[in-house]
C-alpha cells in the first residue's frame, strides 16, 4: 500500500490464463485435468463463455491455500487478474477475500505475511476511489489483527481519512473501520493510536445520534481509557463531545468520575471512591494509575491557582495527602508530563513557577486571555507613542542640524564673495 500500481504483468489471452490456473487447481486438487475443471474451462471457453468459465474457476479457488510457498503468490496475481476482467469483479472479490482468511498451509512462519502481500496487491491495482478496496482494507486488518502485525499497518495509518473520503464511505463504515485500527492498536500497546483512534470513531456520530446505544458504549469506553492511560492528561477535549455529555444521564457514575479528571481534585477522588465503595475497580478502572494521575492534575490546579507564582511545599504536601519528604518527586513528575514549568527551591522550600497548564479552557480561561491581550494593547499603544515622539524628536533635531548645516554654507559662501571683491579693488589700484 505505500505505492500506487495499478497493472499486474500476466501474459497471454484469457483462454490460455483461465485455461492454466483451472489445470493448477486441478493438481492441487489432484484431479485428472482432462475429467475436472481444467476440462469444463476449456469447453466453456471454446464456446465463447468467458463469465461461466471465470465463475467456475473463482468457485474452485480455494484450492489456491493448498499452493506450495513461492506459488501462491504469483497464483493469486494471475486469479486477481482475471477477476479484474469480468464486470462481475466485486461478487468475484468476496470469494477471493474469504480464501485469504486463511494462511497458505505451505508456509507455517511466512503465511500471515504472505496473506498481506496478496492483499495489498489486490488493493493497489484498484483504482484509488474504487469502493471496493474498502473490503480488502477491512481483510487487510482482519489478518493484522489475526497475526499481531501490527507493525506493517502503522505506517499507513497516515492515508486512512484520505481513503476514507474517497471511498465516500458511510458514517456507519468508517466507525467499523475506526475502532478496528483502535482495537489493533490497543492489542498491540500502542496508546496513542488506541485513543486516537476511538475518539475518530465517536466523532462519526451525527447530533441525531449521540444519545444512541452504539455511541454510550464509544463514550463510556473513551471515558475509561482516558482515566486508565497513564500518560493522557488533557480531559477537556471529551468534554465537547455530546455522547460524553450524554453519560450524566446514560451512566452517572462514569460521568461524575470523569468531572472530577476533568476539573476536580484529590479529595474529589476520595470523596467518589468513598461513596462508592468499590465501583472504579468493578468498572475496569486501575485505581493505581487513577490515583496517581488525579494528584499530578490536582498538583496542577494548585499551580495554576498560586497568585504570587510562589507554592509552599507544605500546601502541596496537604493538598497531595503525601509526606513532605515526596513533594519534590511529584514536583518533577508534574514538569515532565508538561503541565507545569517552574523550579524548586530546597532553601525556601517552595516551589516557583514560571507556568501551569489550565486543566480547562472555560469563561475564566477566555477572560484571563481578553485581560492578557489588553494589557499587551496598552503596552503596545505606549511603545507606539514613545516611537512616535522619538521620530518628532529626531525630525526636530535633523531640521535644526540641516539649519546649522545651511548656516555655515552660507556664511562660506559670504566670505568667499567678500574676498573676491577685496582681491578686484586690489587689482584695480594696482
């Protein structure tokens, strides 16, 4: 899939191609060509039925899993090829996509990747807007996720929502093709491309359906890994999506647990956990993970909120319910997750910060922006007027030099006159 080929290089005619592989199933088959397919294939085609005798053939190739390594392959390059020819193709290709569920038996280490490589070719001869590719990528994924290869997929992952769109794939095919890369990805370990992935997902939901059972179960999912991915801080993201929203009636726990990631506190934390003895780890939430993650945001909040940029370590010892001995070891975990810049100080034993990352953008975030671009308006008025003077100034300045400038000239000229006269009476008298 990374390059664009859309030609196999098969020679000869149909009949002599057809005729081939119809003999090649029937040696996989280990049946006598001259009684067996290879037998009905000829005849059909000596009668001028191509489609019956293609139809046949693409029938009986599930013989192909039984084709020895090195000819399985070229095998199916030739069958594509075939296919391709026939205004039947897309009937043609759910027969082909099924025999490639199943590695070749020949190749006991090499068959799932073997099965990519087929596949990848019957995906770039199509053409770029063809639908049907959308088929052979699902099969594409269904043998990634089969086999663990989630390495051979990664890199593509770029073109997905490119395909997507010129595929013109429904919402509902794009949701399907969405959380199963998530699904890969999560398998695989790879967070990122898990998140991502499900949050494309739930964002395929028109405003009419954002309350439907399908999107619950996205959102209460998105929810829960948002809480249980050790690195994925920011919650304020989910909170514009409706389906999210939707939980306070749908699932009211799940929603009050994610209004405290998303805004509030430790005590928070303890305060839900206490009412509800029991339910994070009944619902798939790692409490671990949970609680360490609402102590670096509470941790944030309290930088965020320090008016003289000066935090005690004994406020975040208080509010972070750990001993003053740790405060430093959370002060560097909060610096390295990007939420917060600043140093320690171990003399003053105070933590100074130079910024905090707001948990949430709201009215208060937005005014605080408007005030920040007000000051910088009134700072930028003055330095205007203060250029504005220097540049009357030194207007003021260079008329008077031009002056001075104009003043000597003259008086030059002046004494050279008067010295031309003095020299001419001079002369005269002589």
């Amino acid at each position: 899939m990374a390059t664009e080929i859309n030609t196999l290089m098969v020679e000869g005619s149909f009949a002599d191609q057809i005729v081939e592989m119809a003999q090649y199933i029937d040696t996989l088959n280990k049946t006598n060509p001259e009684t067996g397919l290879c037998a009905e294939v000829e005849n059909l085609v000596g009668n001028e039925q191509n489609e019956e005798a293609l139809q046949k053939t693409i029938a009986a190739s599930s013989a192909l899993s039984a084709a020895a390594e090195r000819e399985f392959i070229p095998a199916y390059n030739l069958l594509v090829h075939l296919a391709r020819s026939s205004p039947e193709f897309p009937t043609y290709l759910t027969t082909i996509l099924e025999n490639l569920k199943t590695p070749p038996a020949s190749s006991q280490y090499n068959g799932p990747s073997i099965l990519i490589s087929v596949l990848q070719t019957i995906f770039n001869v199509l053409p770029s807007n063809s639908t049907s590719r959308y088929p052979v990528y699902r099969a594409i994924l269904k043998v990634v996720s089969e086999h663990g290869l989630f390495d051979t997929l990664e890199p593509q992952l770029k073109n997905v929502e490119k395909w997507i769109a010129e595929w013109n794939s429904s919402a509902q095919d794009a949701r399907e093709l969405y959380l199963e890369i998530s699904t890969i990805a999560d398998n695989a370990s790879n967070n990122e491309v898990f998140y991502a992935y499900l949050v494309k997902a739930l964002q395929t939901f028109p405003d009419a359906e954002t309350s439907s059972e399908a999107a619950r179960e996205i959102a209460t999912r998105l929810v829960k890994a948002a809480i249980n991915l050790p690195a994925r801080l920011d919650f304020d993201e989910l909170s514009t999506f409706p389906a999210v929203v939707n939980l306070q009636n749908s699932d009211p726990e799940l929603f009050q647990l994610f209004e405290v990631f998303a805004g509030g506190q430790l005590e928070d934390y303890i305060e839900f956990n206490d009412e509800h003895e029991g339910w994070v780890e009944d619902n798939g939430i790692d409490h671990t993970i949970a609680y360490r993650k609402i102590r670096l945001l509470t941790l944030t909040s309290l930088a965020a909120s320090c008016p003289d940029r000066s935090l005690p370590y004994i406020n975040i010892s208080r509010r972070l319910h750990v001993p003053s001995e740790e405060v430093e070891h959370w002060v560097i975990d909060v610096i390295r997750a990007g939420l917060v810049e600043g140093k320690l100080s171990q003399l003053n034993q105070t933590f100074m910060i130079h910024r905090a990352e707001p948990r949430t953008f709201g009215k208060a975030e937005w005014e605080q922006v408007a005030d920040r671009l007000d000051t910088w308006k009134s700072s930028l008025r003055g330095i205007l007027e203060v250029v504005k003077n220097a540049k009357e100034q030194a207007k003021v300045h260079e008329s008077r030099e031009q002056q001075k400038v104009d003043g000597v000239i003259e008086e030059v000229r002046q004494g050279r006159r008067g010295g031309n006269r003095n020299q001419q009476q001079q002369v005269e008298r002589e």
